[in-house]
C-alpha cells in the first residue's frame, strides 16, 4: 500500500451557500480513521458575477440585507480554477473525490476540466449522479460516479487506488470505459449511521457563519436520520425510498440518543459550535418516544439548535419540551395554500384548517420560526398563488417567509411531469430555488411567477387595499421598480425595524 496516499476531497459548491456539507465532513473522518493524507477544495466562497442565493433572499425579504452583506466580505479575491491547478500541483493527490449537487454541476464541470489533464483517478459523487447517472457519464469530463451512498465507497476507493488495484468491480461504482460502454456495479448495504462521524477541520473558519433569527452563529450541521417518509412530488428525497423497494430494502434510517449524544459532545468539543443545524427532512417525523429520548439526552447540552419539520407534526406540548432544551428556530414548509392542489399535485394530504390549527400551537409556543412556500409549480396558476398569500396571512407568529420558485430536481416526479407537458427540456439543468423560473407554462409564465417571487411578501404583510399598486411592482419596468423599492423599504421597517 502506498504509505503516503494523498487524496482531495473536491466541492463545487454555488457562491456561499453556506451550509457546511455533511458528506465532506464525513469522507474526511472516514479517511483519516485510515491514515489517508486529505485536503479540501471547496469553490463557496468564489464568486461568479451573479447573484448567490443568500443575496436574493435579502433581495426579495427573505432574510436581512446585513447577512449578504457580510457573506460578500468572505468572498476570495482570487480565480477559483487558478486556485483549484494551484493546489492540485502543491498537494499532488493520487485520488480526487467530488460531491456536488445538480445546481452546481456547471461549477463541477469547470474544475474537472483543471483536473482530467492530470490523468489523476477521479470519482464524482452526490445525489444527482444517484438521480441521473447515465446523463451525468455523458458528459465527456465524467468518467466513474458512486451511486447510492458514499462512506464505504471512499474507503474503498482509497484502499484500492494505494495498492493499484482494479476498481472496476467496486460496489456503487459506475464506470465509463473506453469505448463507450459503462460497467454498472452493484449497490451495497446501506450505512448504519451510528458508525460515522464528522470531521469539519478542513473548513475554513469562516465557512461556520450562519445567519438565522437575527444574529449570526458559530453554527455546524447535525443528521439525526437519513432519508424522508414523504412523498412530495416537488422533492428527489423519497427518490431514494423508490430505488430502496426495488432492492427489497429500507432507505429511512434514524441514529440512536447515543449515537447523536456523542456527536453533538463532538461539535461542541471540537468546532466550538454555538447552534446545531439538523439537517433532517422533517425532524418531527418519527416515533415520539425518539423524540423524547432525544429531549432526555440534549438536556445536558441545552445548544440551540434549529430544525425543518412538518406543521401538523406540532403540540403546544411538544414545542414547549424542544424550546425548554434549546430549540431555537425551526422552518415550517406549507408551499401551496391551494388545498387541492396540493393534495393532488403536491402529495401533501393535509387541509389548510388542520395547517391553521398547527400553526396556532406553533404561535403559542413563542419559538421563532419562518414559513417556507414555493411557487411556480407545473400546473399551478397565479390564482393558486394568492391562495398561498391568503393562507399565510392567516398565521400569526412567524418572522419570516420564505419563498423559492420551483427548480425541477432529477429524480423529482414533477420535473418528469413538466417535461412530458412540454414546459421543461429534457436536458434542462438547474440553478437554484431563487433564480428565475425554468418552466415556459401557457397559464402561469416565466415572468408572472418571477414577478411574484418578489412581491410575494409584500402581498403577505400589506392590506389588500394595497395590492392594486404592489401588483405593478411585479412589471420589470421603471414604475415598478420605483414601487418595489418603497414597499420593500416598509416592509424592512415594519418586519425587522431596518432603515
């Protein structure tokens, strides 16, 4: 075995989204339990002359101007693929490791165009090569992709690769050969979750910022289960329950107290963390005698934390026992206030009555807490949109509303859904929750939808004898420019007291 393996952990990521990234940190722990040399490449922190999508959020009152305004002082001066030869040529890896996300497949792309030259071996990972793996091998740049999970696969891979050895039989591995043809390998067990942790070392500082609630935090992000029991369709998590019955196997899997209890003593001890991010796609959603080992356990640490649930998941009683351990914030998705739509669209079965009566418990417990909506959904119309408005405008209590034009994910249904209407091409990629819509809908175009993205707060926090003129601030022209900004100006005073 080759004593000093080096290997390079790359992440193209979009300009600071911030979110540190779990399958980094635990390649990296992964690693080094083996004795591997492993270096960090990540691309947050460049800039591409467009808005990121934390400057849209302050943009379209999402969140405070001061927090983009500070994102934007973490941005390097530098070229990001001068950097990226540089360090390549410093380090010297015998392996590069990618993860990436769909939005960021143009960045990914970019850097391996710096690498390939180098004839290093090169695997890419994340969830759209599990979602897409035969369009993702056709780019000529991507040559072997890991589908499905990635921890033992690392592993693997380095073993492999340090003692020239064959990958080509290596579970999960997907390789493009030569001539064309690609060899598929099988996907392994699924990971018990209590034997990783995560190391976030190779991070720079300043990759710890996170915004939320009104102040800015030394936070790191927590997984407490993996995989969802949902099954929205706007979603690519329930994805993976859809490939796990086809192997006769359970995607969903939840830590024990104990093993959470250590890893949070390692955030704390290790990173100095003040705020945990858990980064489940709906906490609330499991056993209730989980979520009250978890209350007996976090009683020790009281950090604040912040979690994504579903409202109905809520009591009054619930909320109380979370906030008295250190529940800080928590973000309640509704995305269409059309109860049928979303019944029948959204795969979300729940009425707007029972929703109004979750959120009456969520007010009464006096967390803080933000409320996610999304718009632009295939068959939506600008109708069902101020369904939405009217909808959040009967909660009371939130501080927030967060609002993201629909981004048809690989491995989602309704992306499969908007391509066989003719509203999307097949080839389409993604950029983020906040750019412009990617759907060309006859009912509810590109403009309507990106004019409501912008006013979709406005709408909510105003009367609605102020709506005539908040709808002219919807035209991309002078006048409703003009509108915007004063609106958006109260609205900053009014929500956040911000001159």
């Amino acid at each position: 075995m080759k004593k000093d393996m080096r290997i390079l952990l790359v992440y193209p990521n979009l300009p600071m989204m911030l979110v540190t990234p779990l399958s980094i940190a635990l390649f990296t722990w992964i690693l080094r339990q083996e004795g591997f040399e492993v270096q960090l490449f990540d691309s947050t922190q460049y800039g591409d002359g467009d808005l990121s999508s934390p400057q849209n959020r302050a943009k379209y009152l999402q969140a405070r101007a001061i927090f983009s305004e500070e994102n934007l002082k973490l941005l390097k001066d530098t070229e990001m693929a001068a950097d990226f030869l540089k360090q390549l040529e410093s380090f010297q890896p015998d392996l590069l490791l990618y993860s990436f996300t769909e939005d960021a497949l143009s960045r990914a792309l970019q850097l391996l165009r710096v690498s390939n030259p180098l004839k290093i071996p090169t695997v890419v990972g994340g969830v759209l090569a599990t979602a897409a793996p035969e369009w993702l091998l056709s780019f000529p740049e991507i040559n072997m992709l890991c589908v499905g999970e990635g921890e033992e696969v690392v592993r693997d891979l380095a073993f492999r690769v340090s003692e020239s050895r064959d990958l080509s039989g290596l579970p999960n591995l997907w390789i493009k050969q030569a001539d064309g043809s690609v060899i598929r390998n099988p996907i392994r067990p699924y990971v018990n979750l209590d034997d990783y942790s995560a190391d976030f070392s190779l991070f720079e500082e300043s990759r710890f910022v996170r915004p939320m609630g009104g102040k800015i935090h030394r936070a790191l992000p927590l997984e407490t289960y993996r995989g969802c029991p949902n099954r929205c369709t706007y979603c690519n998590s329930p994805m993976h329950n859809r490939a796990a019955r086809q192997l006769n196997r359970v995607y969903l899997r939840r830590r024990s107290a104990a093993s959470i209890r250590r890893e949070v003593a390692n955030l704390i001890d290790q990173y100095r963390a003040n705020l945990l991010y858990i980064v489940d796609d709906d906490f609330l959603a499991r056993p209730r005698q989980e979520i009250d080992a978890f209350i007996d356990m976090y009683q020790e640490f009281r950090l604040p934390f912040w979690f994504n649930t579903r409202p109905e998941h809520c009591t009054l009683e619930l909320l109380q026992k979370l906030k008295e351990v250190g529940l800080f914030r928590a973000s309640f998705g509704i995305e269409s206030g059309n109860e049928d739509f979303r019944v029948k669209r959204l795969g979300r079965n729940i009425s707007n009555s029972r929703l109004l009566r979750a959120f009456e418990h969520i007010d009464a417990s006096h967390i803080q807490y933000s409320i996610n909506c999304i718009i632009g959904f295939p068959f939506e119309t600008r109708e069902m949109v101020f369904d939405t408005i009217r909808l959040v405008k009967q909660i009371k209590g939130y501080d927030a509303v967060t609002v993201s034009i629909f981004t048809p994910y690989r491995g989602t249904v309704l992306r499969d859904q908007a391509i066989e209407a003719g509203w999307l091409a097949p080839g389409a990629l993604t950029v983020h929750t906040t750019a412009s819509s990617m759907l060309n809908m006859p009912q509810f175009t590109r403009k309507q939808i990106d004019g409501l993205m912008r006013t979709f707060p406005l709408y909510v926090e105003f009367d609605e004898s102020a709506w005539p003129e908040i709808e002219k601030a919807e035209r991309f022209e002078p006048e409703g420019e003009e509108i915007l900004a004063r609106y958006a100006q109260a609205y900053r005073e009014r929500r956040w007291g911000a001159r």
